[in-house]
C-alpha cells in the first residue's frame, strides 16, 4: 500500500497544486505517473488524497430532468399530477402543489405504501390539504386506471 511519507516534499506540493487546478482523481493518478514515474492505483490514489488532505473540486454536471405531467385534477386549492414515468422504485408517481403554495413529490412504493417529499424540509402540510391531496390522489389513481 503507497503512502504519503513516501513522496518528497515536491511531489507533494505538486498534488497539491494539481487538485486546486481542479484535477480529478483519475488526473492525479496519471500525473504522477508520467511526472514522477510513480504508478499507483485508484485506490492508492484516493487514500493519498485523504492522507494529504487534499480538495478535489468537481465541476457541477448540468443536469435535465424531463418530467412529463399528466393533466391536473383540482378540488379547492390542491392540485395534484402523476408522472408518465414513474420515480425509480415506485408504483406511481407525480407532484402535489398545496393550498399554501408549497409543493412536493408523492409516490407510491411497489407495497402501495405512500411516500411524499415536500419541496421545503420539515413541510407539513395542514390537515384540510392532506385529505383534498388523497381525495385527488385517489380519483387520479382510478382515471388512469391502475
């Protein structure tokens, strides 16, 4: 197993300098091995990274999400969708906007166990929206005939 006490001080700060430049770690494994003619493995390199300290800054990947919507069904101020597409270990799935604005995705799992992940962390919503969101719930559920 590589260790960091056996690199010299150059090599070190070399890393260090390669990982603000924003080098992955697969780009410091490579680098010291035509740099420094040091070949090491993945794994070696990570512990490395963790024995020196070091920050990788990892570029953030545009993510697309395309969500396709079915049509709304509203009674009161709750409205409700489904997914074309269910989330990945769901059932069904869809959004819910409640009467106060706030908004969330519901699903049900493959046990038809409800789920909801409000938008907002620690979101309640108010009784009176809890109960219009599973009457909607339960009349799109029948309309899409599942």
């Amino acid at each position: 197993m590589f260790s960091a006490s056996q690199l010299t001080t150059e090599q070190k700060a070399a890393l260090v300098q390669w990982a603000s430049e924003g080098a992955t770690m697969s780009d410091l494994q490579r680098r010291l091995k035509e740099d420094f003619a040091i070949g090491i493995t993945y794994m070696d390199t990570r512990m490395l990274v963790l024995d020196l300290g070091l920050v990788l800054i990892e570029a953030a990947k545009p993510v697309e999400i395309k969500v396709e919507a079915a049509p709304l069904v509203a009674t009161g101020e709750v409205s409700v969708t489904m997914d074309h597409l269910a989330l990945p270990g769901a059932l069904v799935s869809g959004r819910v906007t409640f009467s106060d604005g706030e908004t969330g995705v519901w699903m049900l799992d493959q046990s038809g166990r409800p789920g909801l992940d409000p938008d907002t962390a620690g979101y309640r919503p108010s009784q009176e929206d809890i109960m219009a969101f599973q009457q909607q719930l339960r009349s799109l559920i029948q309309q899409s005939g599942l």
